[in-house]
C-alpha cells in the first residue's frame, strides 16, 4: 500500500518547469563528460575533430603551394642547366679554372635556392599526389598538440592555422591534463589492488613478517597511548592486555546490528591489511620496471615497422615521445602512412597508426600512474624516517632522565 501511494503521489507531482529540467540535464551531462569514460570520449572526440579542422584548412593550401614550389623548381633546374651550358661552349676550349670557377659559382647558387626551397616546405620532389596533410597526420599533429610533444615535421602555413592552433592548443592541453588525472589515478588504483593481491597475500615469503612488524607497532603505540592517560601509576601494561583492550574497545563502539552483520568481515579485514589500498605501497623499483618494458615493448614495435631502426633508436624515440620532450629529429616513418594506389590526396589509416596513437595516449597515462605510485612511496618513506627520528629521541630523552634521577 505504502509503495502504491509513493507511485501515485510521484505519479501526480507536477513536472519541473523546461528550464530547470533543461538547467538539471545539462549538469549531467557535465558530469559525465568530465567522469573517466567520458574524459576519455572526449579526448578522442577532440582529436578528430582538430585533425579534420586541420585537414580542410591546410590540405588545399599544402597542395598549392606544392604545385608553385614545383613549378618554380623547375624553372630554376632549366635555367641552371641552360647557364651551364652556354659556360661550357664559351669557357671548356680556352681556359680550364675559369670553367672552373663559374660553374663551381652557378652550382653553389643553386644549392642556396634548393636549401630556401626546402626551407618553404618544398618536399624535393615533382609530385603533386602526395599531401602532408591527410587525416592521419593532421591527428599526428593535433596529437603533438594537446600532448606538448612537438616533433616539428608537421607545422601549419596559413594564418588561420597558426590562430586555430593556439586556440585549440589552450583548449586541448588542460583537458589531455584531466585525462593524464583521472586515467592516471584508475590506473594507479587498479595496480595497488593487483599488487596487493598478487604480492601481498599470505603465501608469499616476508609479508606475513612485515605484517608481524605492523601489529607490533600498532601495539606500542597503543601501549604509549594508554601510558599517557593512565600516568606513571600503572606498574606495567602488557601487549597482551593492550591487543586485548584494543579488540574490546573496537568491538564495544558496535551496536548488536553491525555486530550481527559485520561479524564475518570485520574479522576477516583486520586479518589481512592487502584489503585496504590506503596502507598498501608499491616500490619504485616496480614502477621502473614498468616504465622499463613499456619502453621497450614499444620500441620492439617500431623496429618491425621500420626499416631502418635498431633497438636503441626505437627506446630514443618512445621515450623522447613519452616523456613529451619531442625533439623531432626522429618521427614514425612511410610504414605507418601509407598512400592508397590510385588515389590522390588520401592516404590510409592504417592500424599501424592506431597502434601508434593508442601506445601514446595509454604510455602517457601509464607513466602518470608511475610517477603517482612513486610519490606515494616517497611520501611513506619520509613518514617512517620522521617516526623513526621521534622514536629515537624520545628514547634518548627518556635515557637521559633516567640517568639524571
């Protein structure tokens, strides 16, 4: 009856008005582009978006500019091998250095109009097919972008590029920082309870000591806790009497219900401290070696894309790429472009690519998990050496009354 009413009173309450029933759907939709799935919905929604932009703007200009660059290279190519003909007609019979010296003179010009040509984007070669600005390397670039990366080998010309690439850079680059946040802090979460359950149960050699250790430090401190209150009256308090107390004064703050419904799990949780990811640390030396074979599983896999790379170039460039220096120098070659046959100004995406995009943007996620874990464990260090300097002068300072009385 109780639940038909609440039925008929929800059934006949009066609808919100549209503007806060438009103001509420906004907010979760807010809430849900900014929630893990959704940052990441967003980030690859970003990039596409930016790489199609990039595309429509750059593309058509690129292939122009292309096409006069050929046209004018052509132009300087006749004209050289014109000069250096009439040369060798007039100068070859007479006199050998002046021959000498004037064609040694028309070629260092034509060196200096090649290197302003390539300067100004000229690709060195007669073909107007090719464009640098298909979709996957405009997502290369817009990758570099938001990523702070930077290789360099792909930079707009126009003017409208060059505005859009500052705006879409201010955008991009705090929201590639709110994923590297939230994936980073999953990533972290989902590893602490891997390890935990993996290298912290109670089969494995040393953690049932360490776990020894912890109680007995809880122990203490309990001890030197109920010291204070009780003062100096109390002879001697035992650990036994103080894991006692502690077990009976956990228990008496438990009303019968909690005790009728927790009394398997409670004691099951103060059993096994792997349960609990606050206390559970995961040594530098593991997230090095993570960082370490992602490193090198990428590298493996641009060695086989590429012809020729060896094992310590394709370790250069993962970590130059993920750690977001970008230097240039060396960048993702012809094997994960690659031109369909036939078709002018498309290229393929190839699952190369992909590959290569996705290695990135979970690289970097990944390193963020690292960095996130050894800080913890940084931070538990500096913990322990701050109670173990306590410890050891409140020892000497109780040594030292005691040998003044």
């Amino acid at each position: 009856m109780d639940r038909q009413r609440s039925f008929k009173r929800r059934h006949n309450m009066p609808k919100p008005p549209l503007a806060e029933r438009a103001k509420e759907s906004c907010r979760q939709f807010t809430a849900f582009l900014f929630s893990n799935v959704g940052i990441i919905i967003l980030v690859v929604l970003y990039m596409t978006s930016g790489a199609s932009m990039f595309k429509a703007i750059e593309g058509e200009y690129y292939l122009k500019r292309t096409k006069d660059q050929n046209y004018n290279m052509k132009i300087i190519r006749d004209d050289i091998s014109t000069q250096l003909w009439n040369i060798t007609l007039q100068l070859n019979n007479f006199n050998r250095s002046t021959y000498i010296n004037e064609v040694d003179i028309r070629i260092r010009e034509y060196q200096q109009k090649i290197v302003l040509a390539f300067n100004d984007g000229w690709i060195g070669s007669n073909s107007t097919s090719s464009n640098t600005w298909t979709f996957p390397n405009a997502l290369l670039y817009s990758l570099t972008v938001i990523t702070t990366i930077g290789y360099g080998n792909i930079t707009p010309r126009t003017a409208l590029g060059k505005s859009i690439t500052i705006f879409y850079a201010i955008i991009g680059m705090p929201l590639f920082l709110l994923y590297l946040s939230n994936i980073g802090d999953i990533l972290a979460k989902s590893f602490k309870w891997i390890y935990a359950k993996v290298c912290l149960c109670r089969i494995c050699p040393g953690v049932a000591k360490r776990r020894e250790s912890r109680n007995r430090r809880k122990i203490r401190a309990l001890r030197r806790q109920l010291n204070e209150e009780y003062g100096d009256d109390e002879d001697f308090i035992s650990e036994e009497s103080v894991s006692v107390t502690s077990v009976t004064s956990s228990s008496s703050t438990k009303t019968p219900e909690s005790q009728m419904n927790q009394g398997d799990s409670s004691s099951s949780s103060s059993e096994s401290t792997a349960e609990d990811l606050s206390t559970v640390s995961v040594p530098i030396s593991v997230c090095l070696m993570i960082m370490i074979s992602y490193i090198l599983f990428g590298a493996i896999i641009f060695l086989r894309w590429e012809d020729n790379w060896r094992i310590l170039t394709g370790c250069y460039f993962c970590f130059i790429s993920l750690s977001s220096i970008g230097f240039g120098d060396i960048v993702p070659g012809d094997k994960i472009f690659k031109m369909k046959e036939g078709v002018d100004d498309v290229r393929g995406v190839d699952i190369q690519f992909i590959i290569c995009a996705v290695y990135l943007l979970l690289g970097m996620a990944l390193i963020a998990m690292c960095f996130n874990l050894m800080q913890e464990q940084v931070i538990n260090n500096i913990r322990s050496f701050k109670r173990c300097i306590s410890g050891c002068f409140r020892c000497h300072r109780c040594n030292g009354n005691n040998d003044f009385d």
